[in-house]
C-alpha cells in the first residue's frame, strides 16, 4: 500500500512538472512593425518548445485598443500550437481614454475602410516573414472592431485562409464592390446584440451569398454585444455583456474552424 501510494504521488508531481514546462515554453513579446511612417505595436505568442513554421492567428482588437482580452486570447491560441499575433490598428501609443474616445477612433476606421485594411496587410506582411510563421496558413480573427476589421480583411482579399468575427459589426460602406470572397468565414454573433439588428444581418448574408463565400453564422440565444468579454459586465440590458455560455461555444466553434482551414501538424 506505501509503494502504490508513493507511486500515486510520483505521477502527480509528474504531471505537475509537465504541465509547469509546458506552459514555461509559451513566450509572448511585445513588437513594433510598421504600416508606412507610422509606428506599431503588437503582442506576439508562440510555444518556443515546438520547432519550424506553424499556422498564425491574427487578432484585431476591439475598440479599446490592444488589451488583456486579447493577449489572453493570443496566449490560448500558442497553447494550442498557433503563432498568435494581437495586431495594432490604432498605432503605438494610441489608447483611448474612456468608450468616448474608443467610439471616435473605431469610427475613423470604420469610415476609411480603405486604411483599416492596410493597417491589417502591414500586420500580415510583418508577421508573414517571421522564421515560425506559415505564412500560407493564416487566419484573421477580432472581437466588435475587430470583428468587423476580421470580416473586412477577407473582403479585401489578404492572403488569408480563414476570418472570423466574435460580436462585430457586420456591415461595410460599399458591400456592392465585394465581388468573390476567398477566405472561409466564421461569424458568432449575439442573437439579441441590438448593435447589430437583423437588417444587419440580413444584408451581410446577401453580400455574402453574392460573393459566393463560404461562411458560417452562428447566433448564440440571450447573447448581446460583446459576449466573450467579461469586462462588459452581466447586465444584457446594457445592450453589452458577458455570456459565459456564449464564450464557451463560441471558442470551441473557433477551435474547429481553425482545425479544418489551418490545422496544426505536429
């Protein structure tokens, strides 16, 4: 019985050690690139234990710029063997103050569609030349803005295989001018997000039909704006909210998308 129960203990402090060392492998580093004059800083992660290229995962940032959420996000992302890239659409050092000057930036973008792709293409041509990036395996993600930024990078036609918004607007100024989107597409929406209403929706499904993508649109039940972020707080009736069930699927629908149009081989 003592030699079984140190046995037990052994494999314990086994699997502790290994788990330790797994997550003592993942290394994140802040970097600057550039689009043009202006200056950029992103937020990289990647398992540092596994060798050679593997897929990348971009994410573009909601309003707020660069975040936690985001690094989190990246953070999960390396674990599961990605070259993870939070992108910077703002520029270095440009972090609104409060929702007032986030809306004020979001809006600069939204209305010059034409610089919130090219400040996407900077990040895919900078993060394309690292010695561990797949650079034919790339996928774009973001969450509100970024959702929105996610959705516009495929319309745009960047060398992406696969864009995927969580709770992002869904519309864009010219949707006449999407002529063929190539990338596959993974929309996870709030079914009661009353930031984007279903002539949103409605519209965005027609411009997609149109340009003959391939997409998936998901609507999460009693999900409002801003479901996977837990800084939103729990009151739905804000119109933006944590949905705990919602982030939940919505990553795991994530996983399975990434795993059919950039999987990881190890």
């Amino acid at each position: 019985m003592q030699s079984s129960g140190k046995i037990r203990f052994g494999l314990v402090v086994l699997s502790f050690l290994t788990a330790l060392g797994a997550r003592a492998s993942i290394k994140s580093e802040v970097v600057e690139y550039k689009d043009g004059d202006t200056a950029l800083e992103g937020f990289m992660v990647y398992d540092d234990a596994t060798m050679g290229a593997r897929p990348v995962v971009l994410i573009v940032h909601q309003w707020m710029g660069v975040g936690e959420h985001e690094k989190y996000n990246a953070q999960r992302l390396a674990e599961q063997g990605y070259l993870a890239f939070a992108i910077d659409i703002y520029g270095k050092g440009v972090r609104p103050a409060d929702s007032a000057g986030a809306g004020e930036l979001a809006g600069k973008y939204k209305s010059d569609i034409k610089l919130f792709r090219q400040r996407e293409k900077a990040a895919l041509d900078f993060v394309s030349k690292h010695k561990l990036a797949d650079s034919k395996r790339v996928v774009i993600m973001g969450y509100c803005f970024g959702g929105t930024g996610a959705l516009e990078a495929a319309r745009a036609g960047l060398a992406v295989v696969g864009a995927v918004s969580f709770h992002g607007g869904l519309s864009t100024p010219a949707p006449q001018n999407t002529k063929k989107v190539k990338p596959k597409l993974l929309v996870m929406h709030g079914a009661v997000d009353p930031y984007v209403p279903a002539k949103e929706v409605e519209g965005f499904m027609k411009e997609m039909n149109e340009a003959k993508a391939d997409y998936q649109f998901i609507a999460y039940s009693g999900a409002v704006h801003g479901f996977t972020q837990k800084s939103a707080g729990n009151d739905a009736n804000k119109g933006a909210a944590y949905n705990e069930t919602a982030e939940q699927r919505s990553w795991k629908a994530l996983l399975s998308f990434l795993g059919e149009v950039a999987p990881v081989t190890k």
